[in-house]
C-alpha cells in the first residue's frame, strides 16, 4: 500500500508543477463579430495582452474598461484582444456589451479550441476561469497570467497589469 501511494504521489507531481505561463503561446486566428480575422502571428514583435472574458461574469466589464485605458497609456506598442467563447456567447451578447460598456477594442469569437490551449483543457481539467489575462512578449511566448482574484484584482482593475506591462517591457 505504501508503494502505491508513492508511486500514485510521484505521478501527480509534474501535473502540481504546470502553469500557464513559460511557454509558447498557442496559435490562433479568429474572427470577430464583423469577420475581421486576428492571427497571433500578426503580433510578432510586440506585446500581446489576451484577454478571455464571459459578459455574464461580474468583473469582466471592469477588466475590460481598464483595458481601453491601457490602450491609451500604451498605444500600437502593445496589442490588446478579447477572446470570447460561443456558445454562450454570440454577436448579440458581444455587441450589446461593447455597446453598455463603450468598447472600442476587439472582441474575438472561439468555439473553444483555443480556449483549451491556453488552458491546457483535458477530460481530468475542464475548467477555466473569465476573465483571465495572458501577456505574451514579442518572442511569442505567455511571460504572465493571472486569474480574477482578490489577490489579482488590481491586475483586472487597477493599474496593476499597467504597471507589471511596464516592468517587463523595461527588463527586456
């Protein structure tokens, strides 16, 4: 019995080990509500913030109005996306958002595939949390992410995610 829990241990530790950030950012290319299509490879060379949001969560329209802030403190040096999941979403739901909330960034469409990369989504792990930030630096990979917390609430509302954009474009 002793050897099975050992053994049952060592396995499960790799998986206590894994985030979601120090690695490649997964590839994508999706569409927004008026079909213009985004690909990640068109941001080579900057500063990526995706942002995964729910309109139905209750701090994604907070995230997203510091959002349209960032965009003004940091302009073309840093590019900034939504990514919202259909269903449940749909371009009603986005719209009626970007509308109640004056949005002018882009809202992107994903049925779920590249949702399940950037969260690393199996059968054994099927959640995910919105809104959810990823930075992903010029090289193309995720330096950073952060959960909705009341550890992280400056990050989604503050100038928490402003101030930590800052420090690693200044430690590059």
């Amino acid at each position: 019995m002793r050897k099975f829990v050992l053994t049952l241990a060592l396995a499960t530790l790799p998986l206590a080990g894994q985030t979601l950030s120090g690695r490649r950012a997964p590839s994508f290319n999706l569409p927004d509500s008026a079909i213009n299509h985004y690909d990640i490879l068109d941001y080579r060379g900057k500063w990526l913030v995706l942002d995964f949001i729910s309109t139905m969560a209750a701090h994604s329209a907070e995230s997203s109005k510091m959002l349209e802030n960032l965009h003004k403190q940091f302009g073309a040096r840093v590019g900034i996306l939504s990514i919202a999941i259909t269903p449940p979403e749909n371009t009603s739901t986005i719209a009626n958002y970007q509308l109640a909330n004056k949005l002018t960034l882009p809202i992107l469409f994903d049925q779920g595939q590249m949702t399940a990369t950037y969260f690393k989504l199996s059968p054994t792990n099927s959640r995910y949390d919105s809104p959810h930030l990823f930075v992903i630096n010029p090289a193309g990979n995720i330096v950073k992410d952060w959960s909705y917390s009341d550890q992280n609430k400056a990050m989604f509302e503050g100038d928490g995610l402003g101030k930590q954009l800052q420090a690693l474009m200044a430690a590059k």
